[in-house]
C-alpha cells in the first residue's frame, strides 16, 4: 500500500486502479452503506485497514513456505476482534454516555418490564461476550477448515504420487486437481471472510450509536 501510494497517478494504473477499487468498495458499499455518509467518515479508516490486514493474513494461507493463515491462529483474530470491541464500546459511550449505553443496549424500548428479567442477561451477554467472541471464532474457524482441506488434498498427492502402489497413483491427479480447485476457493474465502468482519464491525458500530435498536 506504501509502495502503492507513492507511485500513486493521476491516470491510475492496473494495480492502483484494483486498490482504489477495493478503497471504494469499503468507503461506500460498507460504511456508507450501514452508517450512512456523514457517519461512515469516521470509522472508514478502521474499516479499510481490517478488511486490507485481514485480507492480507488470510492470504497467507496459500503462500508457498507459509501455507498457513495468520487469522488461523486465535491470538490475532482476538486482537482483532478486541480494537473492534474496544471501539464498539467507545463509540456508545461517546453517543449516549455510560448510563444511556447501558440503557439503549440491555434495556430494549417497547418491552414489558417483567420481560426485563430475561431479556436483559441475553442482551449483555449479546453485547458484551457474544459479539467480540464470535467475530473471533468465525473468522479463525473458517481459516482453519481452509489451511486443513489444503492439508488434506496436498498431503493426498503426495501419497497416491510418490508412495502409493502403481495401481492408485492415478488418484493423485484427482486430489492434486482437487488442491487446485481448493487453493482458489480459499482465495474466495479469503476476500470473503475479510468483508464480513468488516460488515458485522459496522453493524455493530451502527447499533452502538443509534439512539434506539
């Protein structure tokens, strides 16, 4: 991106015309989208570099040498997972302050007040476990099943090749097709599970400055 930017053209070339794609893609089908124009300004920049360093560390899953997803790993989609948490919270208490956060979140309007009594436990776990938690987990997960169908195909290709009887070496060309065919789709899931932390990032932002949801 550095790299990018100081090459940066009035007439942009091939790459800078796929990041400035993307830099779009995130500014207005994303924030503006969900937090509208005059909102979205704010949170653009968080939203841009998690969906670039989330993309990045999913790509790495299919990198020769590294073969591995960063975001694979628990301890980065927790740290992710917490700046969104930690703005999350921020952003409410800015809005609304500590008392009408609390409110807005674990006290939903146009309830009965008995109804208060299960309600309001689901909506702190909601608000403060279950949100950060799962925007962890989801993104780990489906890296995870990713780098172990990649593991799986590879390692298939290696035995039906190299150490399988000579009757079933043909398998191999079947499981190697397979890691291709797989290789690319985790391209897919890369970009994709990108742009959902993002959307659910805004989501939750959304949720956490309106006055009532």
């Amino acid at each position: 991106m550095v790299l990018l930017a100081r090459r940066a053209r009035l007439v942009p070339g091939r790459s800078q015309s796929v990041v400035e794609l993307l830099l779009d893609f995130v500014r207005i089908n994303v924030a503006q989208e969900i937090l509208g124009a005059e909102r979205a300004r704010k949170y653009v920049p968080l939203l841009t570099t998690l969906f670039f360093a989330i993309l990045a560390f999913n790509l790495t899953g299919i990198i020769p040498f590294l073969n591995i997803a960063g975001t694979s790993l628990i301890g980065l989609p927790i740290m992710l997972a917490l700046w969104v948490y930690v703005m999350y919270l921020g952003a409410g208490v800015r809005a609304h302050g500590v008392g009408g956060f609390l409110k807005n979140n674990l006290f939903p309007p146009g309830v009965p007040a008995f109804m208060y009594v299960l309600l309001t436990p689901i909506e702190f776990l909601t608000v403060f476990v279950l949100r950060p938690a799962t925007l962890a987990i989801r993104l780990m997960a489906n890296m995870v099943a990713g780098h172990l169908m990649l593991v799986l195909t590879f390692s298939a290709t290696h035995y039906f090749v190299l150490e399988a009887a000579p009757a079933m070496k043909a398998f191999g060309a079947l499981t190697f097709v397979s890691a291709i065919a797989l290789t690319l789709f985790e391209v897919f899931v890369a970009a994709l599970q990108a742009y959902i932390f993002v959307v659910l990032t805004a989501v939750y932002l959304n949720l956490s400055v309106e006055a009532e949801h």
